[in-house]
C-alpha cells in the first residue's frame, strides 16, 4: 500500500465540506475525485474544492483504478449498497453513519469487507476528539469511583417534510439520525453491549421525531438517552460515578479551533478540565488511513458497525411494540 491514499468522494452531500478539508490537509491523502448523479453539479462542487476529477456516476468513481478509499455520505438507504460495490471494486470505505438500515445489511457490508480483507469504517468522527480519551482515562483510572449512570442527548428544531431525514424510505428519523450518536457514546463508555433496552417514541410522516430511551448494561450500569427533532437544541452527555460524575458539555461536534471543557463534580465540587482544539474530522481520517497502509485492526471497524446496528434494531422493536426488548449477545 503507497504511502499517500487516494479518496474519492461518493456524493457531494453537505457533510462532505467537513470531510474534505480533513482528508486534503493529510500528508498522507490525496482527494483525487468526487462523483454526483449530475455532472454539471459534479464539475462545480469539484472545481470549488480543487478536486481534480468529477463523475457524473458513482459507477464511475468506484470503477477508477486511482482511488484508494471513498468516503461514503449518501443517503441512509443507500450505505449498504454503495458500501459493498465500493469494497468489491477494491476500495477501503468511510461510511458516514448509521452504517446500514438494519442489522441484516451491517452483516452484509461486515461479511463482503472481511472476504475482500477491505477496512471499513463507520464515521463517527466524535469518537475522535482527544476529550473522549480523557473520559476514558477518568473512569479507568476509578477517579469517578464505580460508573453507574450515563445520559446523552441530541437534538434541535428540524421542520421540513422535504427533507430525507423525514422520509421513512430513505432511513430517516431521530433515532437514526441523531440518536445514533447518543447511543454510540453509552456503548463507547462502558465498553459493554446492552443486555436490554426500552424505547418510546413520537412520529410524525411515519418516522420517529421524539425518541427516548434505557438501556442497562453488565454491572448494573444504567443509561439514557433522548433525541428529537421538535425541540430546543440540547446535546451534552453526563457520566455519573459513585464518587464524581463527568458533563461532556460539547460532546459531538465542537469546532475545530474550539477548546472544549470537562466539568467534574465531585460532592458538589466542580473541577473543570480544558481540552485543547482539535479537528476530529482530521483524526479520523488520519486513523483509518493508518489501518488501511498497515493492514491493522480498527479500534472501531466493521464489528462494532454492526452491533450497533443491532442494537439500534432492538430499541426501534421496542419503541413498535412499546415494551422492553432483551438483547441476545
């Protein structure tokens, strides 16, 4: 594997403008091409990022014998299917999350990427801000005492009907959209799988624009999370121990210039921890390509993608049938 990985992006959804600055400040990438069902919108979204290629079809991108990797942002329904043609052309994907629509599809893209011996990865690009390092460091360190309690929560005001994320064909919906990253980070701070979960949610248009849940995990660790569209934006996550607790009060996106604070409280005591800017986007892109060049295990791949798919399954069971769901590890 050269030193320097060629990307190509497979769309020029919005999110791809986080991405691209990522991927061309790497000494270690090179964004060679972008691709669109139209060309016209193509050629202007490559000539305004300096791209050199633009497809007029993701066909082409993923057959160009150039790219390396691709990173992934189409719509939800569209993951799996684009993930695996991608990974039988050869390439290594960054899928944006959810990585699939269901847990059936997660085993599809995890079962063609181990034959192909492909990296995959879903992006959740939060998990790579150096304060979730810290986090860890504090629960394993005991300074918090015995971790008993997690709660996340994500949300905002989101009225459009005409939007994908209203569309239950296309995967939409809170849970899926937004509450994908409340349940990552529950599962990323005890380490653990869920045994079972209880769901509730709101619909409207056929997909779920409230949605709460509980969840415990081995140990008698308890965790909650909430998230929505028909609210004022709240997104911060508390870790609460026998001794202190954590608030990650800008747990999912600060910006990259951002220096972001951890506030312990211990016996009412508050302790605030800064932690430097940093472009998490950057440190994601810069991991996977480390694990594409030495053919070395994510700390986050396919496996993980894929139990969070079940578990994502499990609580929209719930939610459905309006009862707790036991997860079968």
């Amino acid at each position: 594997m050269p030193d320097t990985l060629t990307w190509g992006l497979l769309s020029t959804a919005r999110i791809t403008a986080k991405i691209i600055p990522a991927i061309q400040s790497s000494p270690a990438c090179t964004l060679m091409a972008i691709a669109s069902r139209d060309s016209a919108k193509a050629q202007a979204f490559a000539t305004d990022y300096g791209i050199p290629r633009a497809y007029g079809s993701y066909e082409e991108l993923i057959a160009d014998p150039k790219i390396d990797c691709i990173y992934n942002p189409l719509p939800n329904s569209m993951h799996a299917d684009w993930t695996i043609r991608a990974v039988e052309a050869g390439k290594h994907v960054l899928v944006e999350k959810p990585f699939t629509m269901d847990v059936e599809e997660a085993d599809d893209v995890f079962e063609t990427a181990r034959f192909h011996r492909r990296i995959v990865m879903e992006a959740f690009m939060y998990r790579f801000h150096p304060q979730w390092e810290r986090v860890r460091q504090l629960i394993d360190s005991g300074d918090i005492g015995e971790l008993k309690f997690i709660r996340a929560q994500m949300g905002g005001h989101m009225n459009r009907l005409d939007d994908i994320r209203m569309m239950p064909d296309m995967g939409g919906g809170a849970l899926m959209d937004i509450g994908c990253y409340c349940l990552n980070a529950c599962r990323m701070v005890t380490g653990r799988e869920p045994e079972w979960v209880s769901a509730t949610a709101n619909y409207e248009n056929g997909v779920d624009v409230m949605f709460a849940a509980l969840m415990r995990f081995p140990g008698n660790v308890l965790a909650q999370f909430n998230c929505g569209f028909r609210s004022n934006p709240h997104n911060d996550v508390d870790i609460i121990g026998t001794d202190a607790s954590i608030r990650v009060a800008r747990p999912w996106g600060p910006d990259p210039d951002e220096s972001v604070t951890l506030i312990i409280n211990r016996n009412n005591q508050m302790e605030t921890m800064s932690i430097a800017p940093t472009d998490e986007y950057e440190v994601q892109v810069r991991s996977f390509c480390d694990a594409v060049r030495d053919d070395s295990p994510l700390k986050w791949g396919c496996e993980d993608a894929v139990a969070q798919m079940r578990v994502i399954d499990g609580l929209r069971e719930s939610a459905r049938l309006n009862k707790p769901i036991g997860l079968d590890w």
